[in-house]
C-alpha cells in the first residue's frame, strides 16, 4: 500500500492536508494506544467523537492533544461529545460549538466546527456524531448542511460517526452535496466497525467541491499504526485522508 502524501504546502498556495476522523469512546479505553495510533497518522486535523464529557473532560482532552502533538481547537462537553484537534501548522479563523435540539428519550448531539487556514487554503471544519434513531439523524443530516452553507467557507471537510452505512438515507443526503472520500479515493482498510459481523462502515469523512481526495481509510499498514493499538484504542477504528485543499 503505497503511503499518503504528507502534508506540505504547495508553490501556488494550495495544501495538502492530513485529516483523521476518530470516535475514542470518551477515552475509556488504552489511551497510550489511542494517542500512538494519532500519532502515527500525522494529521493536520483531528475530529473527534465521543470526547470526554464529564468530569474533568477538558484535562483529559488537553492530555490527549499534549501526548500527539497537537492542540485543542473546539468541542468537548461544549459540543455534546464532537471535538476537533488540530497540529500548530493550523492558523484559526474562528471556532463555534453548536449544540442540536434534543429529542426526549435520545442523547444530546452537537457539532464541533472551525475555520482554519493552512498556508493559502482555508477550510471549514465539522465533527459530528449523528443520532442512532433515523429520523432524527436525517434531520441533523439536514442541520448538518445548513450549518456548512452558514460558514463562509468555500471548501469544507466533514468528519463523524454517522451510525449509518452507505446506501442509507442519511449518508445520500450528505453525498447530494458533498464528496465521500473513501469512495473518491479508497485506501488502506474500509470498514470502521468491526467488532461484531457484519463489518461496516459507518464513520467517514466528506468534502466540499473543489477539494481533492489524494487518499482515504482506514490507516491499516500506515507506518508506526499496530493492529494491537487500533484494537485497544477504542471500539471504533479511525478514517484517514489526504486532501488538496485549492488556495484561495
């Protein structure tokens, strides 16, 4: 498996950006694991789901974004569990947690977003952990869009555990707007739940027109990401991509 670029910025502005998208089940797991399989990766951008969200949420957090090298732009408990990390090549625009109506009987849901600029490039950001009900998560589907069209950014990257597989309602809602990077540009391993059958993907991450997928997935084989780490991290596995992200 050939490894995806690294990121760098290009002679006409734009950048290549390395993007993970992770649910870490509010850390309760091997967090040495959880923070090597980041590490490894090198992203320029975390979005995190299931951040810690109780007691002592924002020290374990900055513990995280401390041991991988990174730091923490937004979300949390502030964002109902969607956070976003990003490496100190990011300059920050601005933050905003949004926090979805609650439908009694489900879990809070939020989104976590940013502006950035890397280089010429700027981007919209958003972590997102989407409702296990359908027709709520088809609605915050529809919350999701709006909430992109109302950043002001020409290019955006969207990344969360959707609870759906393609071919669901939901997840064609997002691709009438939006690019799937795994299905642009497949890499590494596909499906990010696998711990029972059968195996799916339900974690992904998409793009706005114009950005350019170089390679997404599952970072198996990526160097220094041990299958025993990916295992005891959490209960999810993250998605990975490389992006050309145009100069503006």
């Amino acid at each position: 498996m050939e490894p995806l670029p690294n990121s760098h910025t290009e002679s006409d502005g734009s950048a290549v950006v390395r993007v993970l998208s992770y649910n870490i089940r509010s850390m309760r797991d091997d967090t040495h694991a959880l923070a090597r399989v980041i590490g490894a990766c090198a992203p320029d951008l975390v979005l995190v789901q299931e951040a810690p969200r109780f007691f002592r949420w924002r020290k374990k957090l900055a513990r995280l974004a401390s041991e991988t090298g990174l730091v923490i732009l937004s979300g949390g408990a502030t964002a109902a569990g969607p956070a976003i990390l990003c490496s100190l090549r990011a300059t920050v625009e601005r933050t905003e947690d949004v926090l979805l109506p609650l439908t009694p009987g489900q879990h809070r849901r939020g989104f976590a977003t940013a502006v950035v600029r890397f280089g010429g490039a700027r981007v919209g950001v958003l972590s997102c952990h989407l409702s296990l009900e359908k027709s709520e998560r088809y609605a915050q589907g529809g919350m999701l869009l709006d909430r992109l069209a109302g950043m002001g950014a020409e290019h955006a990257v969207v990344g969360g555990d959707l609870n759906e597989w393609p071919g669901g309602p939901t997840f064609r809602r997002l691709t009438e707007s939006l690019t799937d990077c795994w299905d642009a540009a497949p890499w590494g391993g596909e499906h990010t739940w696998t711990r029972d059958e059968p195996h799916r993907r339900i974690d992904a991450l998409f793009v706005s027109k114009g950005v350019e997928v170089l390679g997404c997935g599952v970072p198996v084989g990526q160097p220094g990401v041990r299958e025993s780490d990916l295992a005891a991290a959490t209960d999810h596995l993250p998605v990975l991509a490389a992006l050309r992200v145009p100069a503006v």
